[in-house]
C-alpha cells in the first residue's frame, strides 16, 4: 500500500494542507504538525480536510501528542497516534472542563532522523514512511477497513457533560433498513394475497369409447368437411438423382437382306401382263418383292410357246435378312396372283445373276421388362431413406399415410434404350427420382372429427367429447383417385357427461379443498375431485376466475 508523511508548517492554512493532500501520490498520509498549530486546532477545518481525503481516496493518520487535538481529530474521524512507532485510533472525546494541554509536539522533535523535513520529490516521506511502524499500522488498519468495505473507526460512544451523543449516521442507515424492509414486506404480502394464489382442480369423468370408421376423400385442394366427407391433405416430395447398372435380356437377330435382279417371262398368254411394284416372288419357301412395276409382253406362238414374253430386270429385295435368301442366277420363282400347277411354267420369274448380300447375326438388346426391373431395383434402393426423410418433414403435427409412398421415375432413362443394343449384354439407369407422400396436419383432422363426432351426439343435452381420438387416427383401404386418394379413417373418440368449466369455477371459488370436492362430486359424470393450491401457503381457491385452471382425467368404462 503506498504511503507518504507530509510536515505541516506553521505558515501553512488549512487550504496549503488540503493541496498537499490532493497532490500526494500515495493512498496512507501521515500528517505531522508543528506545536501550537493553530490551523488544526479548529474543528471545522478538521473536517474539512477529513472530507478532501475522503473524496481524493486518501487515509489520514495525525501525529500528534496532544489528547485534545487527538479528541478533536476523533470527531472529525481522523485516527491519531503520538508517534510514528504508536498504533493509529480513533481518541475519546473529551469530557467538558478539561483544558487542552501545551503537548502538541513538533515535527522537529519526533524521532525520525535526518527525514525531520521532506524534500520535494517526496523520497525522504516515502522512506520515512516505509521506516514508521506507526504509518505501517495505519496501513493495515485501512486495508481491513477497505475489505469490510466499511468508513474508519469511530468512537461508539462519547460523552459531553455525561450525556451520550447520539451517531446520527448509524441511526439514518437504521432507519432506511427499516423502510426498506417495511415496503419490501408490504410489496410481498399485495403478491402473496392477491396475485400469487393459484388453484387447479382435476375433475376425473366417467366416459365411454366411440369408434367411427368415415370414409374420406384426400386431396391438397379440399377443404375439410365432414359433411362432405372431404379432408384437406398435405403433400411432401423431395427428388434424388439415382443410377443403376443392369444386365440386359434380350435377344435380337440383325443383319442384312440379299438384293437383286428378276425378269418376268410370260408363256400365259399373248397379251401384255402388268406387275406392279410390291409383288412378292417366291422360291423354296422364301419370298422376295418386287421394288418397281413391270410390263411383261404376251407371248408368241402360243400353242406350243415358241417364243415367251419378257420383261426387262426389275429390282426384288429379300422378305427377311439371312444368308438363307442368297440364290444364284436362273433360279425360277412363282409370281404372286399366277399361281396354278403349271404358272412356274407359263408365267414366272427368273433370277438375272445372284441375288445376294443376305446376312444375319444375334445380339443381346434392352427389353422393356429390363427397363422396369431395373426402375423397380433403383426405386427399392433408396426408398426407406427416402420415405424416413418425408416423415421428418411431417413432424409430429401431422399424420404421415405411408401407403401414398410413391416413386416417380419418368425422369429415369436407360442407356442404350428399349430396343437397342446392349454391348457385352450391360446397361445403366440414370437419372431423378421423385418421392411422394401424402398426410394430414393434426389440426385437419381433429376439425374433421370433431365435427364428425359432434354430429354423433347432437341430440345428447348432457354428453361431450373429451377426445377426438386424433392422436391414433389411421387411414385405411388408401386407393388413387382422380384428384387425390379415397381411404377410410378410423379413431376412437371418448364421449362423458358435459361438465360446463364456468360451473366449476363459480362453484368452486372461495372454497377449501372439502368444499370443492363436496360441490363438484354433486355433478352427474363426476367420478372424483383432487384440487392443488399454489404456493403452498395457499388454503382456499382463489375468488378470481381467471386464477383456477381446470382440469379433466378420463375414467374410462364400458
């Protein structure tokens, strides 16, 4: 703790002294006076000087031999002590009569050395200081007070004449505690009368179980009528891209068809035959067509057809591709619309060099079936971390229907597709998935049956529903519709006697708990009563309404 001793002269006023309090860097002063200082010899400046400290954070130790300046520095509450070695205090007031003595010592005199004057840095205080026991004491007395958090001692009791004179400071600190207290006391009786009291009575009802089986149409666009038997669904998609390597199955034979040249020779008849475009030749069971007309000229001597008429070559392309329809020149064939025992003779075909060019060979292809299977694999694949993201998003406000689960796979398209082939027999699947699924938000559903219900006992004066039974409502029987989906929902409602809470309350405001139980248990339905008070000094329900909160249990029977 810094500390510093500070000589006061006797030239010095009370002002000099104040500044060379203010200016001390250190938070521990000890003042030393000359003897007959007048300036300290005044209560007032005493006090002023207690206060400058005060207000600069200094603590003031007087040196002084002097019991009556020591008296008067204790009213002030300046500590003294008669030598630098002596423990600072708090001295009694004297008692009146008592002449102050001639011991206010020197400065001078005290037993400090060659530190009997401070020089301007303040080096030889400082030292002084740090050499004092008594400054030292000071110190320690101060820092115990700064922890307590509390002012310097001051005497408890004092006397003038033998009268006590009262410390005013304790008693205004007293009497604030007191008002404090009073108020604070006051504040918590208004909370603990008027707003703290609470009560909650819980009414168990004897019910019975209701089931009810609508059917229902769900739709996004409808609005929930139970009327109507309509109920307003809710939709949840989310879109994945997926792929898949399948094997492919099918089978194909490819190749090429033989081509070549025919001329017509007709022996039918002498007149001009026409053949059109299209006609099919055929030989040993394999057909060709013609790819452009034909005219064919009659044929000459008739009887015995010397000479037979014959047309120019005329392009014909094989029926079917295969190595099997490669023939060589001359081959005959019959003409499709002169047929007869005899037309191969009288009118026909004949090859004008090879008809070749027929090849064939098998390959393995995508096949629709292929298609769909490996769609199905891909959907199974990544179904049930599709179908646990939706019902997430569901939460716990709605009720998921799982049976809409559905996977759209329009966006899915094979590689190589239907048809083409599949080279070393694989394939891949590539592309978006859609997963659907369809609910609907408990509060949907709890209109629905309320209403549904509702409709049940409307003619019952003395029923109500205690519970829609929304909270384990099902949809069964889910089938497609036009616009949505047809299901039947099923729940369990809870009906009981219809207990009106503004009775209740009416009936049970200002009662103690028997009270309430007896006036209550009266209602039909009622099977038992427990009420709670709150906090816990609280005996008797409140007279504000707005204070209880009612409570029904089910007891439930057949």
């Amino acid at each position: 703790m810094s500390k510093d001793t500070i000589y006061i002269d006797v030239e010095d006023d009370i002002t000099a002294i104040i500044g060379k309090v203010k200016t001390s860097k250190h938070k521990i002063i000890a003042l030393v006076p000359p003897k007959r200082v007048g300036v300290l010899q005044s209560a007032v400046n005493l006090r002023l000087l207690s206060r400058a400290a005060e207000q600069n954070d200094k603590r003031l130790v007087l040196i002084t031999g002097s019991s009556a300046l020591m008296a008067l520095a204790s009213s002030a509450g300046i500590p003294s002590a008669r030598t630098l070695q002596s423990k600072p205090e708090l001295a009694p007031l004297p008692e009146d009569g008592d002449e102050p003595g001639e011991d206010v010592i020197d400065g001078a005199d005290l037993p400090v050395g060659d530190l009997a004057r401070t020089d301007e840095s303040g080096e030889a205080s400082e030292n002084l200081a740090k050499s004092a026991p008594a400054v030292d004491s000071a110190i320690r007395a101060n820092a115990t007070e700064e922890a307590a958090a509390d002012p310097l001692p001051r005497p408890s009791k004092t006397k003038r004449n033998g009268i006590k004179v009262p410390n005013f400071g304790t008693f205004r600190r007293k009497l604030a505690l007191g008002i404090g207290g009073l108020v604070l006391l006051i504040g918590f009786l208004v909370w603990a009368i008027w707003f703290a009291p609470q009560a909650t009575i819980a009414i168990t009802a004897r019910t019975i179980e209701s089931s009810a089986n609508p059917s229902v149409a769900l739709a996004t666009d409808a609005e929930t009528d139970a009327e109507a038997g309509t109920l307003r669904a809710m939709s949840y998609e989310i879109t994945e891209e997926a792929s898949l390597a399948f094997d492919a199955t099918g089978d194909k034979e490819v190749g090429e068809k033989a081509e070549g040249q025919v001329v017509f020779q007709n022996c039918e008849t002498d007149e001009v035959v026409s053949v059109p475009s299209g006609t099919g030749i055929s030989a040993g069971g394999k057909t060709y067509i013609t790819q452009s007309d034909a005219t064919v000229p009659g044929a000459e001597g008739f009887a015995i057809c010397t000479q037979a008429g014959q047309s120019s070559p005329v392009s014909v392309v094989a029926q079917e591709i295969g190595e099997d329809y490669n023939t060589e020149s001359g081959t005959r064939f019959n003409v499709s619309g002169h047929s007869g025992s005899s037309s191969a003779f009288y009118f026909r075909a004949v090859a004008d060099g090879d008809i070749d060019g027929g090849s064939s060979r098998e390959i393995t292809i995508v096949t629709k079936t292929d298609v769909t299977e490996a769609a199905d694999q891909l959907t199974s694949k990544n179904s049930e971390n599709a179908k646990k993201q939706l019902l997430e998003k569901f939460g716990e406000d709605a009720i998921a229907i799982e049976s809409t689960f559905s996977a759209d796979t329009s966006d899915v398209t094979s590689s190589p597709g239907v048809d083409g082939e599949a080279e070393d027999g694989k394939a891949e699947l590539r592309g978006s998935i859609t997963y659907t699924m369809l609910g609907v938000s408990k509060s949907e559903a709890g209109d629905f049956l309320d209403e549904y219900f509702n409709a049940e006992i409307e003619d019952s004066e003395n029923q109500r529903v205690y519970e829609n039974g929304v909270e384990k409502t099902t949809f069964l029987d889910v089938k497609d519709a036009d616009n949505g989906y047809t299901a039947t929902m099923t729940a369990t409602a809870k009906f009981g006697p219809k207990i009106d809470d503004e009775t209740v309350r009416s009936e049970a405001k200002g009662k103690r708990y028997g009270e309430v139980q007896s006036a209550i248990e009266r209602i039909s339905g009622v099977e038992a009563v427990d009420v709670q008070f709150s906090p816990f000094w609280v005996r008797t329900v409140p007279n504000d309404e707005e204070r209880i909160t009612i409570e029904f249990r089910l007891d439930e029977s057949e």
